[in-house]
C-alpha cells in the first residue's frame, strides 16, 4: 500500500482521487502498527490486565495529540 496507494485510488476510482492515494499511502505504516497494537489489546485483556492497557492508551495519547498539532499543518494535511 505504501508504494501503490496512489495507483490504486486512480484504477479504481479516477484521476479526481489521486490525493485520497497519497494519503492511503502514507497511512499504511500506521494500518500496521494499529493492527499489531490491536493484538497486543486483546492479549492484555485476556490476561486481565485492563490496567496496564490503560496506561499504554493514556501515553500513546499523550504523544498522539501534540504531534497531531505539530506535524498536520507542517505536511501540509491540513
């Protein structure tokens, strides 16, 4: 997805979605890591270890936010 987004938002839907492939693009790195984070998720809870997933949510928030503020008008995503 990562080399081809942008190619495959054109096949299948037209040149007016060549901004929707670059941001597929983009996105890909993160799909992965969201994915192998989910499977983390579910093995903590299954352990019962809902506290510890708490604190991995509330850091990853606490990095997610202020490099939202920072990097979307730097890449211009805005």
């Amino acid at each position: 997805m990562g080399m081809f987004g942008t190619d495959f938002a054109i096949a299948f839907f037209g040149e007016k979605f060549t901004e929707s492939g670059n941001i597929l693009a983009w996105s890909a790195p993160f799909l992965i890591f969201n994915f192998l984070l989910q499977i983390n998720f579910q093995i903590l809870a299954g352990m019962g270890r809902i506290r510890e997933r708490l604190n991995i949510l509330l850091v990853g928030l606490a990095f997610n936010i202020p490099l939202n503020v920072i990097l979307i008008p730097t890449l211009g995503a805005a």
